[in-house]
C-alpha cells in the first residue's frame, strides 16, 4: 500500500541577510508539499512602535522562498506571496503566532508556509496528487531554499530588534508512488509591475507559455511591505473575443477580495491598518488569487494554446500612502508543465486524450 510520509529536512539556521540558505530533500520520490516552518523572537522596546506592517508575521523577514532542481528554480516566489497563497490552502487560520500589539514586550512568533505541488484545501481537487512534483534527475540534489532579510523594520516601524534568531524548518511531504506519472508539473514564477503614479487601466503584461492553475496578485510598497491602497480596481483579460476573466469594466479590488473569502471560506492573508497598528481585518486585504482551476478540475485551468495573446490585468490606482516607497503589483503565476518522461497525458478508453496542453 502505498503511504505518504513527512520528512523533516535540514534546518535553515544562521540566516544571514540576502543569502541563500539551502536544505536538501529526499530524492526520487513524488514531492506533494514542501513546508517552511518559520521561527524568530521580536523584543519590542522604548515605547517606539506605532504601527504593525505585513500582518504581524515573521515571515515578512524573508524576501524569497524557493525551491530548485540541479540549479533549476521550480519556485522562486517573495515569501508573503507564497504566505497568501498558504492562507487560502487552509480550512483556518491555522495555528501561526503573529505580532498584533505595538507595547513593549518579548514576542515569540511561528509562520508556517506551504508550497503546494500537489493541490488540496479549499480549492484544491479530489485527486490532489495528479500533479506533483519529480526530479528530473534523482542523481542531482534538489533542495528548499530561503533569502532572508532579516529586516524588522518590515515588521514594524520602530523599536524592533530580533532576540533569538530566525531559523526555518524544512519538511518534505512525499510518496514513492514514482512510476505514476503526474499529468502536470507546477512550476511558481514571479512576475512585476511598478506603479509609478496614478494609473488608468495600466496593462501588467503575464506572458506565458504554459497552462495556468492560477495567479498571486499582491499589492507591495518597499518599506510597508503587503498594502490595501495599491489597486482600487482591476480587469483580467486576454486579446480573444470570449477572453475577459474579471470585469467588462473595471471591478473593484475589495469586492474582489470579500467575494474570494467567502468562496473559501477562510480569511486571505490581510494587510494592514495604519489607523489602528494592527493587522489589518476584513476591511482591506492586499491580495487576491485568481484559481483558473475552479472546482478543483485540471479541465478548466488556463491554456494559452487556445485562448488569445497579450494576458494582461488592467491596473487603475496609485502608490501606496501607508510606507511611501515605490509601488508595485506582484504576481505570482502558478504554471503547470508537461514534461516528457515525467508527465502523463489522460485519455479515454479508446485512447483518445481527455485534454491536452
């Protein structure tokens, strides 16, 4: 019988900022999840801290979560988007420990971030494994990765230093069902639009070539991190006559997001709220996950073969008032490949494909 088992991989310790810090997985196994597991103490101290940034979680003091095949990077996200997307992944909130007062104090804080090859939860398909992840060759390592900042300031504003340090727990959940094929491999890639000023329909090109399970949108200012006050709305469209996915006009972002977290039953990962120096409440989230794999069917994800060019989400808003950096729109594109040798292509009983991408 076949068994999926969790392994504990190498701790990421020593954390030095902007450098990569590398564990090893188990190899030739089909890989569901990768699990980061992070953990750091904030002392807060002289009265100094007025306000809470990237919903009070410690893993605003990553830039980069990953994950890399020989070299080849199968996922390279920023770590909140990858914390947006756990939060939807989820029946709860679960049991992280964030910062949510601004007195002064010792504050012991757990995040845990899932990568998720396979596809369960809320969103996720009756048969989460049918994509998964397989070395392309189990003689080379594979590992899960993280560039740290180590930044408090992308925690809160002042007062902040880190009284025990950042360590990241890896674990690699894993079956060694090997010789059934998934029918697509998931690959997470990133993709940046700045906001220079106020914008009209500001087209944020996604070009792709693959198949797509779906899209992180987040709304980033460089010194506050996740912010609500990017985006007022938004289209998502293509260049085909049936090719408009969100809006004939322009849909506004909240009602966007509101109607994500009722479809899903759990709360997104929020932003913030300057007014009260908390994390933010249902009032403003800086993220939305566009899931093309509605109902959990790999047959509705998006295939660029046959839909048309130039995919692309019109963006009308402004920089952000919270941080006062630059401002952008992050998108992290869920793709998912056919490889050959590594992937399966389901068919009929006669033989015929069921889809094919």
């Amino acid at each position: 019988m076949n068994t999926t088992q969790r392994s504990p991989r190498p701790q990421l310790n020593g954390l030095v900022a902007g450098q990569k810090a590398e564990s090893k997985i188990v190899s030739n196994k089909r890989t569901g999840f990768m699990i980061y597991t992070v953990r750091g103490e904030i002392t807060l101290a002289g009265a100094a801290a007025t306000t809470i940034f990237n919903g009070g979680s410690i893993a605003s003091l990553l830039d980069f979560i990953g994950f890399s095949d020989a070299g080849d990077d199968r996922a390279y996200w920023p770590a909140l988007n990858f914390l947006a997307l756990t939060s939807r992944m989820g029946f709860s909130a679960g049991a992280n420990v964030r910062l949510t007062t601004v007195a002064n104090g010792v504050y012991p804080l757990v995040e845990t971030i899932v990568m998720p090859f396979a596809w369960d939860g809320p969103m996720g398909s009756s048969a989460p494994w049918e994509t998964c992840h397989l070395q392309p060759d189990p003689r080379q390592d594979s590992t899960a990765w993280v560039i740290p900042n180590l930044n408090t300031a992308l925690l809160v504003d002042a007062g902040a230093t880190i009284s025990s340090p950042v360590t990241v727990d890896v674990t690699q959940v894993y079956d060694d069902d090997i010789g059934k094929l998934p029918f697509f491999i998931p690959k997470f890639s990133p993709i940046q639009q700045s906001i220079p000023g106020a914008v009209v329909n500001l087209p944020f090109y996604l070009k792709v070539s693959n198949p797509l399970r779906g899209i992180i949108f987040s709304q980033v200012d460089s010194v506050a991190g996740i912010v609500t006050d990017i985006i007022t709305s938004v289209r998502l469209l293509d260049d085909a006559p049936d090719g408009t996915y969100i809006g004939s006009s322009s849909d506004l972002w909240d009602d966007l997001v509101r109607d994500e977290a009722r479809r899903y039953g759990a709360a997104p990962f929020l932003g913030n709220n300057v007014a009260t120096g908390v994390p933010a409440d249902m009032s403003g989230l800086g993220t939305y996950f566009h899931n093309w794999q509605d109902g959990g069917r790999l047959s509705n994800i998006y295939n660029p073969r046959n839909a048309g060019n130039n995919l692309q989400l019109q963006i009308t808003g402004q920089p952000s008032v919270v941080g006062g950096g630059s401002a952008s729109v992050n998108a992290g594109l869920i793709e998912l490949e056919q490889i050959p040798g590594k992937t399966a292509i389901p068919t009929l009983p006669d033989g015929r494909p069921i889809f094919q991408f």
